[in-house]
C-alpha cells in the first residue's frame, strides 16, 4: 500500500476576505499568483507568508 500525508492550504483573499482552503501533498508549493474562487480578483503570496 501507499501512504501519503494530506497538507492543508488556507488562502484568504486580499480583497474580500473569505478564505478557502486547498488540500496537497507535502511537495506541493502554491503559486505567487492564485486567483480567488469567490471573488475572481487575483491575489499574490508574500515570500515571507
Ligand atoms: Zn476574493
């Protein structure tokens, strides 16, 4: 069998504030640039985040 560990990502939207949440693996790394799901509008991650 394969075993793998489940990473949640949340992302709140610089502009209207709700957030939402992505599950990865560990090797997943989110892009600068992710675009809101609610609203549309595009948000980028700070490199310290
Ligand atoms: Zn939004």
């Amino acid at each position: 069998m394969k075993l793998t560990k489940e990473t949640i990502w949340h992302f709140t939207c610089d502009f209207c504030k709700l957030w939402w949440s992505f599950a990865s693996s560990d090797e997943f790394q989110p892009k600068k640039k992710i675009f809101c799901p609610h609203c549309g509008r595009r948000n980028e991650i700070d490199d310290d985040a």
